[in-house]
C-alpha cells in the first residue's frame, strides 16, 4: 500500500485530495494546522478509516514533520499547505510569509533529512511534490498563456510568498538532489470551498438573498479548474512526473468572473428559485476593485497533455453544475463555516 504524507489535507484542494486517494486504497498520513481555512467536517467521510491519520500541526514544526516522517515512512510528501487568499494577503502579509516562506522551508528541511537517510532504493522512488498557483507568472493581457518558461512575476503579497516557495523547492533539488515535481495551477473550483472565494461566497449570498459583490467591471478572467481534475493532474505528475520539472495544470475553461457569476445565478434560478421570482442576478452589485487586481490569467497545460497524458475531464458547464448542486444538498457544511466557527472577517468583500 501506498503511503502519502500530505500536508494542508483539510483544506480545499487537499481536503478533496485526501478522500479521493483514501478511497483509491493510498494511505494518508494528513498534516494540517486548521488555521479557518482548514475544515475537519470536510474529512468527516473518513472517520474511523485506519488508512487515514490526522495530525494537528504546522508545516514549520521541523522536529514534528521529522517525527511523522520517521514514524510513518512515507512514498512521498505532497504539499498543499498555504495561506492562500489574496485580499487577506494584503491586509496582513506577514501570516503569508510565515506559512509559505518559513513554514516550506521548515518542511523542505525535514523532508531532506529524512530522504537522504533511506535506503537508495527507496530514495530513487521517494517523491516531494509542491503544489502551486499560476498567480506566481503575474498578469496577461487579452492574448497569450502562462508557460512552464514564463518568468516569474508576482503581484500580491500572495502571490510573491508562492513564488519564494516555488523557488526553495527547485533549490532543495538542485542544491541537495531532493528528488522533487512541481505543480502551478489555475483557479479551482468545486465540493468543499472555503466561502471566501467567488464561486462558494456567491452561491451562500444568493441564497441569503444578498448583495452579490464583483469587483470593478468583473471582466478579469480567469481559467476555471474543477478540483476533482485537479486531484487526477496530481496523482498523474506524483506517479509519471520527471524528477525536477514543473508542470502547469489548467482547466481550459476561461471565463470572466462576471460571467462566472451569471452562471450561477440561472442554475440557481432553476434549481433554487427566488420566492418573488426575480432573477438572481438582480443581486449582482459592482464593488471597488481589488489593489492591483490581476486582469487575466489562463493556463497553458500541453505539456502535462502531450508528456504525461493528462488534460481535464469537466468542461466549466459541467463542473459548475455539480458544484452548485453539492452546495445546494450539503447545506450542513456550508452553515458550520458560516455561523462563526471560523474566522470571516473577511466574507462579504473578499470575492
């Protein structure tokens, strides 16, 4: 059986991670902070399953991650761990550099120490892998994509804390031989979202019956990635990746955020009707722009298609169908982050 330690497997994309690969017979040994992102509700489903292990801990905890690594023994480490909101970014940067910086140093650290004590078999099989974001190549104007080769140009707090992580991980295999993979994603979309984010911020308002905030013109555009192609694209670099490489994973599904939330609004009129029958895009309200928004990012993801034959199975017509339709039937989960038991400060203007 095949033994992960996954870091940040409460979160949204790790959260969806860990019970796609519990369910596929991995065993996962699950490293996470619950900082109010992290969600313990999302692993409910694996309550009791001996092929999980939660650990409550920080990335940065070198001699916890040591311990884990010693105790368990893991195929690989697959980091999700990150402060990853961009308007918190900018109101507080230092938490961004912490986690994302220091805290995948930290992990790096452990993570080497541990791997060049194996044995040389297992060494050679050992994997790390680091999971990014395309913010990271900075902003495109109305033509062109993000490449594998386009430089590095980040521009929010955010985005700049993903890059030095980017950048530590290439260092730790070029300078130690750290046997490593990296992935930079589009935006992701999907099952267990943290209600910050546009897509789940603006299904709990519409339902709420609220303002629904899109900032500035909501012509930024950005690549839709439903996270279940997400999880696929992961599991397909971990097991036929080449050692040192980055690989971009995107959605081919470019949408402006406006009409992004158009599209919400009508399945939500169809499936969950207004009881004064006005179109839920009624609510759409226009709302200052973000500081240095990013007008447009879209992936180029030929080169994980072409060399390790991946490329996404949800156009954005589907994906964003099922994710309204997991909303509108886990009202549970949704309601145990929205009635305080996380911090929300900033819910309301963080689209």
């Amino acid at each position: 059986m095949a033994i992960w330690l996954v870091t940040g497997g409460a979160g949204f994309i790790g959260g969806n991670f860990v019970l796609e690969a519990v369910a596929r017979g991995v065993r996962v040994v699950n490293l996470d902070a619950l900082t109010y992102a992290g969600n313990l509700n999302t692993l409910a489903p694996l309550e009791g399953n001996p092929d999980h292990v939660f650990v409550k801990g920080d990335i940065g905890d070198r001699a916890l991650v040591a311990s884990l690594l010693h105790e368990h023994q893991p195929d690989a480490v697959l980091n999700f761990a990150a402060e990853s909101h961009v308007d918190r970014s900018i109101e507080g940067p230092g938490a961004f550099i912490q986690t994302n910086v220091v805290g995948t140093l930290a992990l790096l650290e452990a993570v080497r120490d541990h791997w060049k004590a194996l044995p040389k078999e297992r060494q050679n099989a050992f994997r790390f892998l680091h999971v990014s974001t395309d913010e990271v190549y900075g902003t495109l104007g109305e033509t062109g994509k993000f490449t594998e080769t386009t430089p590095y140009a980040p521009n929010s707090p955010y985005s700049a804390s993903k890059a030095a992580s980017d950048h530590l991980v290439r260092a730790f295999h070029h300078t130690y031989g750290l046997p490593v993979l990296t992935t930079n994603c589009s935006n992701n979309y999907g099952p267990y979202h943290f209600p910050e984010k546009l897509i789940p911020l603006v299904i709990a308002k519409a339902l709420a019956g609220e303002p629904l905030p899109v900032y500035g013109d909501g012509k930024q555009v950005r690549d839709w990635l439903f996270v279940s192609d997400h999880c696929e694209a992961i599991r397909t670099v971990l097991a036929k990746g080449k050692v040192g490489e980055t690989y971009n994973v995107g959605g081919n599904s470019e949408r402006q955020n406006i009409e992004v939330v158009q599209a919400i609004c009508a399945l939500l009129d169809q499936h969950r009707p207004r009881e004064d029958g006005k179109p839920r895009a009624s609510q759409i309200t226009h709302v200052t722009d973000r500081p240095g928004h990013d007008r447009r990012y879209a992936i180029d993801a030929s080169k994980l298609k072409n060399d390790l034959g991946w490329e996404p199975a949800y156009t954005f017509e589907q994906g964003i169908a099922q994710t309204v339709e997991w909303y509108l039937t886990n009202q549970a989960w949704v309601q145990g982050v929205l009635d305080g038991s996380y911090r929300l400060e900033r819910i309301g203007a963080a689209a």
